[in-house]
C-alpha cells in the first residue's frame, strides 16, 4: 500500500531517515552479535548481582546512529523484528554504507532518496 505523503518503500531502494520529533534523534536499533555477548560476559564489571538481587544479563540490543544526511539501502521494507522479548511493527531493515551493518528503523521516518 502506497504512503500518501511518499512513494513506497521497497526492497534496494536508497532511503534517508528524517528526523521526527516523537522520535530521539538516534532512533535505529540493531540486534546484538553473538561477538558481542561474548564481550559483555568477559568483562568482569558484568558479574554478579544488580540492585535487585538478581543475576545480569547481556543486552538483547543496541542503538545505532542515523544521520539525516546519510543514504541507507532498504534489505526489507516490512519486517516485525524481535525486541528484547517481544516483536516490534512498523519497521524496516537497512544497511549502513559507512559500516556495513544493517539495523531497524520505523518505516513512517524513512523518506525515498531514489527508488
């Protein structure tokens, strides 16, 4: 289905994400690499208990920067990604071309650079 406002988003195009005031300006988040959890479980200030009494656990995910002037490469334009322990709707998989990695971000901040 067609946005009103735009063009609609699909797979391979280069997109830009605006900056929309209910959002924070950082507002991609990616999944945690296995490398990752590996590195937060050797870092000895992650051990033990947090105020609660109860063991730490390693983030499940991560902020990733946006840039309003960087373009970003759609891999999918719907997905419903997991988040910590529940599914998230509305976004949608780019690819950073500065870094290589690839995160999540709403579908309704994303704006068509060429299709």
């Amino acid at each position: 289905m067609a946005r009103k406002d735009d063009k609609q988003i699909s797979k391979g195009d280069l997109v830009r994400v605006a900056k929309k005031e209910q959002f924070r300006p950082n507002h991609g988040w990616r999944n945690i690499t296995s490398q990752e959890v590996e590195a937060w479980y050797a870092d000895p200030s992650n051990h033990g208990m947090d105020d609660a009494g109860e063991s730490r656990l390693p983030p499940r995910w991560c902020e990733h920067p946006t840039k309003e002037t960087s373009c970003y490469v759609v891999l999918a334009a719907r997905k419903a990604p997991v988040k910590s322990y529940g599914q998230i709707h509305g976004q949608c998989l780019l690819l950073d071309l500065e870094n290589g990695v690839e995160f999540y971000v709403p579908r309704d901040v994303v704006t068509v650079v060429q299709g």
